[in-house]
C-alpha cells in the first residue's frame, strides 16, 4: 500500500489527512489504524480523509460541500471532532479547496459552519446542552460534583482548584456514581476557574486516556461555566496543548483556535 | 524552518532520517525536539542525521564511510542505539548511497560493520560483557536478581516466570540495591526462557519507560542467557515489537532483525 498523506494539529490534537476529493480510495479499520500507528505509521489521533460530498455515498446533502470523513485512531468512526474539523478547515485553506474564509463543511453530524483567518479556525459545534442533574465523579483519592454536558458526546465537568488539578493521576479512568448516568461512557473535564471566563483544565476522554486537547470537552466546560457562574462573554480555556476560545452565539457554540498544517509525504506499508 | 525527512523503524522502535550528505545541515537540540514530537512533529524515539564521515567534523576515520548522526527524542546526542543502526543501514540502500550489503558505518561509537538482505539487518555491536556480581532488582510486588551487563551502555538482566513478565507495571521504573552499582541509572531487563535459545522479555529503558524494543537489552538479555545457561548457539529474542536474533562472534554479539522505511516526506514547522 503506498498513500499520499498530509499531518496537522490543533493544539496537540493531530491528523493524519488524505485528500480524496473523487471517493476513489475508500477507507477501511485496516489502513486507518497503520497510518495513525505513531511507531510503524505516521501517527494520529485520527485519520481524516476529505472528500467532496457527492462523492460519499451516505452525504445526501449539498453535493459541492467538502465532507470530512473522520476515523479514530483505532479504526472505528466518529461523528464529529472539533479539533480535528479545524485542522481539516486549515487544510482546505491551504491546498485552496476553498475560496473564502467562511464556509460550510459536511460531516457525519451534518453541515457545520465554519470561518478562518491567517492564524485560527472556528468551527460552529451545535448547541452544548447542560443537564440539571449532578454526578460524583471519583478520580484517586478526589471525589467531587460534576455537571453532565451533552455536546453531541457526552461529558462531564467538575470544578477543582488548582492544587487538585496538578496533584490528579489520569492515567487511570475516572469513575462516576450513579453508574447508569452515563451508559456509553463519559468524558470528564476537570477544571479550574482562573478568572472571569478564563478556564484551564485536564480532561480523560473516553476509552483513550488523558489528552493534551479535546474540542468538545472545552466547549463543554465553558458551558458549564457559564451556567454555574452566570458570565456572559466568551471564554478562554487553558488545555495541556494550548489554548482555545469558545463563544455562545444563537447558531450554537463556536471553538476558535490554531490550526496548522506541518507535514505531508508518502507512506508506504512494507 | 523546512526539512526533508523520511521514517523507519525496527521492531517498532522508530526514527527520523534526515539525508545530510555533504553536512549542510547540523541539527540542534530543538529542531531534534520538534521533528520527533509525536502530535506537533513527525515523531521518533530519536532522529538520525545521514552524513559522510568527511563531513562530520568529530570524526577522524576513514572520511567515505556514512556517518550516523544519533539524536535522541529529547534532543540529548546518544553514542549507539542498535535499532537505529538497522534502521540507518536499511536507509542507506534503499536511497542506494551504498553500493554493498556488507560494510562499515562510522558512529560516535566508532566503525560499526553491518550486513543486510532484503528482509533483515545485521549490526555487530561489540562486546557484551557480563558481570561477576549480582543486584537486586524491584518493580513493584517483584524482587528479582538481575545481572549487570555491558553493552557500551550499562544493563540489568533478570530472569522472571510468564505470569511474572505478564504482570509486571513497567509504568514506574524499577529499583535495584546496591543503588550505588549503576550510578547513572541502567537499562532493565525482565526475560523469560521460552526454550532453548529462545527468549522473550520486556525491557525499561533508563530515561524512557517501557519500550517495545531496546537493540542492546536484547543483546544483554541473550549474553546473560548463554552465561547462565551454557548455550552456545544463536539467541532469538521476542519483544514487544517483534522478534530479533544474537550472534555472539569473535567480533563482537551481532544484532539481526527486520528494518524498513515507511515514509518520506516534507516536514515545515509554522
């Protein structure tokens, strides 16, 4: 198998990305995972492969939208990833698939809008949608509340302070009571409020473990925020990889940040 | 900054070849760091700069050998690292700068011979030499003797049952008394004896964490093996990533295994 890639990240969540624009070299579990293999392959949390819509044979909307056929890492598909729909915007942008700087792409979870300029892409990720439950998420020796967000994934945000932060061990999932809450999983942001509307925060996400960024999981802390305290503005958030903006508007709420494309070559599989 | 780069690994251990011939471009620290990051870069355990001896201003040898410039991941410059030495000789004939399938290279560690066919590489490393003392070594519940090994690079070789190999957390780095014997920290190696001349191990590299292949733990763990056992034939070793072979020969224990180039490309940090 020999494929031509390109590689960009969001801040530290990366891509491996194929352009496609005919659907002539369909994707499969196989392929996906040599390529996002970082030791044998390229390396990615995901793979992306961008196609014009028509040319996707399960996109029966606009035809001459972009579509953003995403894959984890580990071969299955996933409807949606913001950081990843940035770095996909980014290389559109790049390869001058596109025209302007604001646009609609298509993607599993339907059309997203999206607007980009020299330095950040933002991406219109739907409603981030608070519960008025509360559940308690244990991580080691920590037990605190947490809010559940519904950002088309499921989350859930818990407040710490800055101490409970540093000190948290990741490295092994936390758990959350009552169990049945959440019965596909759940991704658990922890965060801390630095200031009004600045947030920083460590996030586990599902079946993968702590990450440097999750597009989602910033919206939904933001979210949270917003509901607990009552701020109005848009609001910053710190991530292990960088730093992300998200904004509540009427058409949902938007993530901004870098996005860069850093690499494209040939892979070959021995 | 722009670069040109190709990736290969070995049994899973994986590095960035940069071609230099006429030594045009000396690497430094960060440009190492930021080629061999994972989710920012292209990603490695370490980077390897291809460059004549003649060209490398630390090497006073015969100027036509090949020069591999080793760079770990962190940007420190290591001596020898016998993956990567298979993974520099795979390189070399696949771009055809060689014109042979057995002859010399040029390292910070002096003129490695090496040997090559379609499928495997074979790198002679010197001697491997073991120790008279024993220490003891602990990882987690486990405490073991291990003997010490040289192989330019100082090893600590311990024989463990299946279910011990299994369990082991090689998260945390092992511990071993007297703290004193290796003072600038060793490379550990848990073994099992499959059979006779066969032997699968994990291995903790000092400085890393666990690894899915170490070239010159798996020539200690076969020269600790033919110690104890009295065998004198060929040691095959499996690794997390895949299956290597020892020679042990007048010129030193020899290192065979598989190496291949997957990708090459062209990398830009924004």
């Amino acid at each position: 198998m020999g494929i031509t890639f390109h590689k960009g990240h969001g801040t530290r969540n990366d891509f491996v990305i194929i352009e496609d624009p005919e659907g002539m070299r369909e994707l499969t579990p196989d392929v996906v995972r040599a390529l996002a293999d970082r030791r044998s392959g390229i390396g990615g949390d995901g793979v992306i492969r961008v196609v014009r819509g028509g040319a996707f044979d399960q996109w029966h909307g606009d035809p001459e939208l972009w579509f953003m056929d995403y894959w984890n890492a580990d071969g299955s598909v996933a409807e949606m990833c913001g950081n990843g729909l940035r770095v996909f915007v980014r290389y559109l942008l790049q390869q001058q698939l596109v025209d302007q700087l604001e646009f609609d792409v298509a993607t599993r979870a339907g059309v997203k809008h999206v607007r980009a300029d020299a330095h950040a892409v933002s991406v219109w990720l739907g409603p981030a949608t608070v519960a008025d439950d509360v559940v308690r998420v244990r991580s080691g020796a920590l037990e605190v509340e947490a809010r559940p967000v519904n950002v088309g994934n499921p989350h859930a945000v818990a407040f710490v302070d800055a101490a409970q932060l540093r000190e948290l061990d990741l490295g092994v999932a936390p758990t959350w009571e009552p169990a049945e809450r959440f019965p596909e999983d759940v991704n658990v942001e922890f965060v801390v409020v630095e200031g009004p509307g600045e947030l920083r925060l460590r996030v586990h996400e599902r079946g993968v473990g702590e990450t440097e960024s999750c597009g989602t999981g910033v919206v939904a802390a933001a979210a949270a925020y917003r509901r607990a305290s009552g701020f109005e503005g848009p609001v910053r958030v710190e991530v292990p990889g960088g730093s992300l903006g998200v904004d509540f508007t009427d058409a949902g709420a938007v993530l901004t940040g870098p996005a860069v494309i850093v690499a494209h070559g040939h892979f070959t599989q021995p």
